[in-house]
C-alpha cells in the first residue's frame, strides 16, 4: 500500500491526464477547469483507498466525481447545502489563484463559500454567475441552523472544544448559537485557536493558557489547516492575541 506521500504525487500524476490543470494545493488536490474549480482533501481520497485497497478503483471513482462537478454547463448552487468556511487569506493564492469568492473575516483569516456534496467541497468562485447575496445569506442561515455543544478539555482548565467533529468546527465559531455559549461559560473577553477544520479551541482568558493552546495546536492532527496563531476575542472584536496584554 502507497504512503500519503507516494500515493499524493500519484494521484496528482495520473488526474493530469484527464484534467491538464489538477494540482496539489497544500493538502488538496484541486483540479481547474474554467469556471469550474473543485477541491477535494487528500486525506478523504487517501482514506477511500486504504478502504477499498484498489488505487485504480479509487483513481477511477474520483475522475466520475470530477467530472460530474466539472462538467456542468452552469454553476447551480444547492442552497440547503452551501456554507462559509474559514481559510487562511493566502488559501487558494500564489501562482495558481483559484479566484476564489472571498471576504475578509478577522485579522489573518478569510471567509470562503463552498457547496457540500459529502466528501467533495466546491468552492464558490468569483466567476460563478451566481447572486452573491443570496449565497452568502443562505450559507449563514445553514450555519446558525448546526448546534455543537462546547465540552471541557479537562476537568480543571477553563478550556474547552466541541463535542462533534465537523468540516465547520472552526467556522462555527462565528454562529450565533456558539458565540451564546462562549459568553455563558466564559464571558466576551477569551482566548480561541482554529488550527484546522474540524478544530475549534476556547480558553478562558490566562497567560498560562496561551503556551496551553499553542501546544494542542502543534498537537492538532488534521491535514486541512486553518492558523497556528493564537487569538483573543475582546467585545466581539477579533485578533491575534498580543501577549502583553
């Protein structure tokens, strides 16, 4: 069996004969296609392969998801399933800019729109002919409507996670009903880190609790990475904490 390593330069390898513009882009594979843009973790195609022990059924299996996505003559966007996702700002840029539809969140971070369709995350492109305002309503709207509950880290540390993990687990932070349970546990003056995806990290505001967070964040093992800074909400103002505060 391939290693991530060997099995990622396959994969990228063997997509380029299919989809002259399919790259590595930290860890996604993304594959071009104007105005098309899809972008999949190689992790979850990683993960179909050890599954089903076959690369050529797992090769074949991903150019069909692909090409469906690619293959559309218009971008439609599924409502029910649109979401914003927090990415580092430099996500998608260098010498291959996706274009992607961005906003800026706070501080280092951007806010990113995609389509979920399981597995595979489309993101919404600036090119897309699509209303902007109605995407970016409904993805908020999809947002608040997730519920995941803030548990303890340990039982002594004013530290907390959430219980299920999700794609939105860093996102998340930015709902509603999140924000209402920070605010009820902690207060409007903490600590947070999102170092991937499906990772979101609350702390009670502690000098001590700041080398804390830096350690889970260095711990944190999903490849789909958010920020390895640590931040301080002050009055729903976010920013990269300043250790002398």
């Amino acid at each position: 069996m391939l290693t991530i390593a060997d099995f990622s330069r396959k994969i990228i390898y063997d997509l380029n004969k299919t989809f002259p513009k399919a790259s590595l882009q930290g860890k996604y594979v993304v594959v071009e296609s104007d105005p098309n843009s899809v972008s999949i973790p190689v992790s979850s195609i990683y993960r179909e392969y050890q599954e089903i022990k076959d690369y050529g059924k797992t090769l074949t299996s991903y150019i069909r998801i692909i090409s469906d996505i690619l293959n559309q003559y218009k971008f439609k966007i599924d409502y029910t399933n649109v979401y914003p996702m927090l990415k580092s700002r430099m996500f998608g840029k260098g010498e291959k800019d996706l274009d992607f539809y961005r906003e800026e969140a706070f501080a280092d971070l951007d806010t990113l729109y995609v389509t979920d369709a399981g597995e595979v995350f489309r993101f919404v492109l600036k090119t897309d002919d699509v209303n902007f305002d109605m995407v970016k309503k409904a993805a908020w709207e999809n947002l608040n409507k997730m519920r995941n509950p803030l548990v303890k880290l340990d039982k002594v540390l004013e530290i907390y996670t959430l219980k299920f993990t999700t794609d939105y687990n860093s996102t998340l932070l930015l709902s509603t009903a999140l924000q209402n349970q920070i605010c009820k546990k902690i207060g409007r003056d903490y600590l947070f880190a999102i170092p991937s995806a499906t990772t979101l990290i609350v702390g009670k505001l502690c000098h001590e609790y700041i080398k804390i967070i830096e350690s889970l964040i260095m711990i944190d093992n999903d490849p789909n990475k958010v920020s390895d800074k640590v931040y301080r909400c002050k009055n729903g103002i976010f920013d990269i904490i300043d250790e002398r505060y």
